[in-house]
C-alpha cells in the first residue's frame, strides 16, 4: 500500500461510513423540497372528505412547491429537515458505507467479481439494516412533512423533533415510532439495490470498456441511472409506505389494507403519486449524494495517509 495514490488506497469501511451519511446529508439539504413535495403528492387523496374541506390542492412538482410557499410559507419545504438529517447519517452510512463490505462477505474466496445476485443480497442486507436502524426519523420526518399548517403562526401538532419523537411514543406506544417497517424494509431493500447495484453496475462496465475513466462524469452518469431505476421499481411501495406512516391510528389495520384500500378508491395508478417529484427528487438525490462521496473518500484517505506518513 505504500506509495500508493489517494485515489488508488483502497477506503477503509470507516471512511466509507462516514463519506457516505455526510453526502447524503449534503444531497438531503440540496434535495428536501422535492421530496416534501413528493410526500404531499402521494398523501393526495387517501381521505376524500378531508381533502374536500381543503382549499390547496396540488399539481405537479412546481405546483406543489408554490402552492406550499403561498399557503404554508417558504419553511414549509424543509419541513421535517432535522428529523430528515438524522436518518440520513444512521441510515445512509449502513446502507451505502457497508455496501462494499458486505458485498465482500457474500462473494464466494478467490472470485474476481461479484455477481449479480451477490450484489443484490448486499444491496438487501445493508437496505434492511439501515431501515432497522433509521426507522424512527423516517416516521419523524414523514409526520412534519405531510402536515399542513396555515402559515408561521400556524398550530402544529409537533412544537420539534424531539417533541414529535415523546408525542409519537406516549400516544402511539414506542412501537408507532417503528410504524410501517415492514413496507419501509421492503421499499428501502429495492431502493438500494435500485440505487447501489445499478450504480455499481454502471460504473464497473464504463471503467471496463474504457468509455469514461474514473472522475465526475462517470460517477454522474451512474448516479443518474441509478436514480432512475431506484425511483421506477420501488415507488409502489414508497407510496404505501409514506401513506401508512402519516396515517392516524385505525385508519389502516396493515401496509397490506393500505395497499387494497389504495387500489380500490384510486385504482393502480395511485401506486406511482408522485412519481415526477420521486423521481426529480431521488435522481438529484443521488447525483449529488454518490458524486460527493466519492470526493469525500478521496479526501479522507488523502488526510490519513498525510496523518499516517512518517513525514
């Protein structure tokens, strides 16, 4: 390893786990009105005469944003932001920074590459960890971002972050802070292999074949296909999840009721609300979020082996 480039050390899983949920709060923080946008998107319609009593509705990404600003005030898009930031950095460096590892632990010894399904299995292990983990902000967040309030001066159900994590708790029991980890699993398992086996795949076969070398263009190339299919296979299950969490109690007796309640009163199509924003959001997302980590590793690794000189 001696003599070796920042860019040709090898990142230690370390290093990996703190790069990967500092980007992701990065791209979270560039990110998050889309995503509230998203939210209030897929909420739309699941109760008719509430909606009915309300005088915003909204209209595609642009729409939405707009219609928040005027009603809500600027603040309201990053609704949910502290709540959003935590999970970032629990959820994101076990997803993405262990990726690598355990995709190492599945691939069989004395194997160049790993397969597809290897991949795969790592893309679920981390995405199941990490949700495991995370679940509580990601309740958090959802509740501030789906309610709506008239103004500043506006009365909230929650005064603050950690006031929405003792409300949720005394009310709901401390099982409602895990409210959904069932549908939350299963969409963050395809999320991340969406995301991380794409990402990975993209990036291996233009390195390969010598198409782009290993420097912004490539990672943002691969970001952005990873962001695409990310957003296609797993926004059925991001609309359910987001639904089951902001919904009060008793209103779904499962993610399964969510899901026939959903298909019934709305038909199929309400599996991809908001599918625009979900896909702007996570596409965005992901292009900042995996460009910034790579930077990241190469800058850390540059400080350790400047720490780690004898020099």
């Amino acid at each position: 390893m001696v003599g070796l480039q920042p860019s040709e050390r090898p990142p230690t899983t370390a290093v990996k786990f703190l790069a990967a949920g500092t980007a992701a709060c990065f791209a979270d923080l560039l990110t998050f009105p889309l995503d509230t946008a998203k939210v209030r998107l897929q909420i739309q319609g699941e109760n008719q005469v509430a909606l009915a009593a309300r005088s915003a509705q909204y209209r595609g990404v642009l729409g939405t944003i707009l219609t928040m600003v005027r009603t809500e005030g600027p603040r309201s898009l990053y609704s949910g932001l502290v709540a959003g930031l935590q999970r970032q950095m629990s959820f994101a460096s076990i997803r993405i920074g262990l990726y690598d590892s355990v995709k190492q632990f599945y691939t069989p010894k004395g194997s160049d590459h790993s397969s597809i399904i290897t991949r795969i299995l790592a893309g679920c292990t981390t995405g199941a960890m990490a949700v495991t983990c995370a679940q509580p902000t990601d309740v958090v967040k959802i509740r501030f971002q789906a309610s709506m309030h008239a103004g500043p001066g506006g009365n909230r159900k929650y005064s603050g972050t950690m006031d929405a994590y003792r409300t949720i708790a005394r009310e709901e029991g401390v099982r409602g802070l895990w409210k959904g980890i069932l549908p939350n699993i299963t969409r963050n398992a395809i999320v991340n292999c969406g995301e991380m086996v794409t990402y990975d795949i993209i990036k291996e076969k233009l390195l390969d074949y010598h198409l782009l070398t290993d420097n912004f263009p490539c990672h943002f190339v691969s970001a952005f296909g990873a962001g695409f299919c990310a957003t296609l296979v797993a926004s059925p299950v991001d609309v359910v999840k987001t639904r089951y969490m902001n919904s009060p109690p008793g209103q779904y007796h499962s993610p399964f009721d969510c899901m026939l309640k959903m298909v019934t009163q709305e038909g199929p199509t309400a599996f991809y609300k908001g599918f625009t924003p979900s896909f702007l959001r996570l596409g965005s997302w992901n292009v900042v979020m995996f460009v910034t980590y790579e930077q990241m590793k190469r800058a850390l690794m540059k400080v350790q082996m400047l720490r780690d000189s004898p020099f």
